[in-house]
C-alpha cells in the first residue's frame, strides 16, 4: 500500500523538508510505493527575514515572496487549505474545508506567530519588524522622525528555555537603526535605548541569551551611543502617553517602541492537544535528537514549533530539514530513524546595514563573537535575495 507523508506548512520549514523527502524517496515515488503532499494556508512563500530590510527602506518586500507552488518539485502535492484539527491516534488532519487527510507520517512545521496582545497596551503602542506589514508601518515612522526616541524592548516565551524568533533581530535591528539615522543625518538627536529582560533562558541581567554574546555587547552599543539597560522586562505599555513599564518597576518614555513582541505557535497546533507548554504557548515537546514529537512514532515537528532551546530562525531550520528527512526516508527504508540532530545553527547575523558576523553554534557550545565585516554582509544579501530560493527548493 503507498505510504503518504503529509507536510502542513508552507514556510521555511516545511518548503525545505518537502523537497529534501522527495529527492531522497525519489525512487519509492517513481515506484508509486510513496506520496508526498503540502498542505498552507497560502499560495504564496514570504522569506521572514527579509521584512527587517523593509523597516530600514533596504528592500520594497516584494523581492522576498514567491509562489509556493514554483518551490515546490513537482512530484510534492501542493493544496491550499488550512489545518485546523489533527488526530493522532487514526493518522488524520482535517482542514477549513472539511477534508480529512490521512497520513502514514506527518511533518508539523506550521511555525509560530506574534502575539503583541499578549501584553496590555503593545498591540496599540508598539511596532515590530518580524511581519511585512510591521515593517512597513516602521518604516513610515522611522522615514519621518527627527527627533526623540526610540526604545527596544525584547520579550520571550514563558515556558522556559524557549527563545523569542530570530534571537538575534533585536541586536541587528538596533545597530541598523543607528546606521540608518545616520544617514539620514538625524542620529544626533535620536535617543536609542536597548532594553534586554531579567530571564532570558539561562542568562540572567544580560543583554543577549548566550552568555559571550551579552558580555561583548555593552562594548558594542557604548560604541555607538546606543543606551542598554538589563533588567527590564516589559508588561504594559502605556499608547497614549507612550510609557513602557517592566515587570521589575521602572517606566520608560518613548517616542518609537520597536518591540519584540511574545510569540506563541499557531492556533492549530496550540489546540492539537500535543502541547504541555505554559501559558497556551503551543510548543510542541520535541525529541532534541531525532526531532520526532515526543509520545508519537510517526510525527515530526522543526523550525519555529518545537519547544528546544535553540534559535527559531532560518539557519537553525536548514540543519533540522535533513534530520527530518533522513528519518523519515529511514523508518520507511528500514523501520527506524537513522540521524541526530546536535543543535546546530549556522547563520550571519546583519550588525549594521553594511556589516555581517558569522554565527556557528549548537546545543553544546554558545556562539563566540566575531568580527564582522563587509564581505559578510555581502554574502548575508547575497543570501537573502538569491541563495534561500535555492536552498527552499532543497538545492543548497
């Protein structure tokens, strides 16, 4: 009987798993012996992090959506519906449209979602770069300031050890921020503040999540007179007199909060029932090494979902996709998984609008700081505008 392998995600995640299994169960396709479907909410693939160029005028945003369809090789079903019901026990989803699909595996990679609501006052008084459309209301604002100030303000899960998306935006916002007043000739008179909240993971009054990066920070921001205050982790927001208060006591007055804000997996998984995660976060348990979610055999779950406490960024997602994919390819092959996933993430971080640092770094060794430089940057652009279509089609 052919074995039918369902993605539900049509992000980074999922783009990038789906054709990584079609290429590897190519010969049990062409045997009709294995299915491979997709099923997302949209017809079109946005590349996440290209909307921060958008917020700094870099990029129209355009440049960075395709058609999900063109990603996809044409072995993979592509269908455009949303998963709103999963049943784990007879191998079932069922979509918006009330069709049930069934599965032998499944890969859940349906990422996570900002919830700005989830702290009083910030849906109305803040702004945040991780949507297009966030961008391009930041983009209107930073276009006409002239004066004043800008507070960044960084939020994370409650469950522990989970971080916050793309744990390095904060820090490559700010410094952008400072290159782009710059240009503009108005930095003089631009107050900007980088706030980092008491319990980030396993670090504590830091300025960053890992420990070598919070300590060569504060030497960073001096550096370019940017303010930087721990210990301030927001809890309301005051829109109209545009106040920002922290759990720990202290106000903070602003002109422009640029935010990141609390996140949270989508509504379909955090009603799965397959999440224990605190505060209806929705992280699925995941297994660190085989990235199985855990209680099932035939469930796998990357990228921005899982509850493991490594980044939830694109560089992260294009060392899981293979893990993923191999296993799957395995248990099919032989009855069980075959690889382990070791936490490993690769990726350049943009410190400024014309300076990248690599990162490497996994679940045993923090990232160590670099230098960054132009080249980097390059090969950062190079990759948002070129290289991530290649490597979602599972070329790269």
């Amino acid at each position: 009987m052919k074995k039918k392998i369902l993605i539900v995600g049509g992000g980074t995640a999922g783009t990038m798993t789906a054709n990584n299994l079609a290429k590897k169960l190519m010969p049990e396709i062409d045997r009709d012996e294995v299915e491979i479907t997709m099923i997302s909410n949209s017809k079109y693939h946005y590349y996440r992090p290209g909307a921060m160029y958008v917020a700094f005028h870099k990029s129209e945003g355009h440049e960075f959506v395709r058609e999900q369809r063109s990603l996809l090789m044409p072995e993979i079903n592509f269908i455009i519906d949303e998963a709103v019901e999963i049943n784990k026990d007879n191998n079932y989803i069922k979509t918006k449209s009330g069709t049930k699909y069934s599965y032998d595996f499944i890969v859940l990679a349906t990422g996570c979602e900002a919830a700005p609501q989830r702290i009083p006052g910030l849906k109305e008084g803040g702004d945040w770069f991780y949507t297009y459309e966030g961008a391009k209301q930041l983009a209107k604002k930073f276009q006409n300031i002239k004066k004043g100030k800008v507070l960044v303000t960084v939020n994370f899960p409650k469950t522990p050890d989970i971080p916050h998306q793309c744990g390095i935006a904060p820090v490559e916002t700010t410094i952008m921020l400072h290159d782009y007043l710059t240009e503009k000739g108005v930095r003089d008179d631009v107050e900007i503040t980088y706030t980092y909240p008491t319990e980030a993971q396993s670090v504590k009054n830091g300025l960053f999540l890992q420990e070598p990066t919070s300590k060569v920070l504060p030497a960073i921001f001096d550096g370019i007179g940017v303010k930087h205050k721990t210990g301030f982790t927001l809890n309301k927001v005051d829109a109209t007199n545009k106040i920002a208060y922290s759990e720990e006591g202290e106000e903070l007055e602003f002109d422009i909060l640029m935010s990141t804000p609390p996140f949270i997996a989508t509504k379909f998984i955090r009603e799965s029932g397959l999440s224990q995660a605190l505060d209806d976060e929705g992280w699925l348990p995941t297994d660190k090494k085989t990235l199985k979610v855990k209680g099932t055999s035939n469930m796998y779950t990357l990228g921005d979902t899982v509850d493991l406490p490594i980044s939830k960024a694109g560089g992260t997602i294009h060392n899981q996709t293979d893990v993923v994919a191999d296993n799957i390819a395995a248990e099919l092959r032989h009855g069980y998984p075959t690889e382990s996933y070791d936490g490993l993430v690769i990726a350049i971080a943009q410190m400024g609008l014309s300076c990248g640092m690599p990162l490497w770094y996994d679940y045993e060794e923090d990232v160590q700081p670099t230098p960054c430089s132009k080249l980097g940057s390059f090969v950062r652009k190079g990759f948002n505008k070129g290289i991530y279509w290649a490597a979602a089609r599972g070329m790269v």
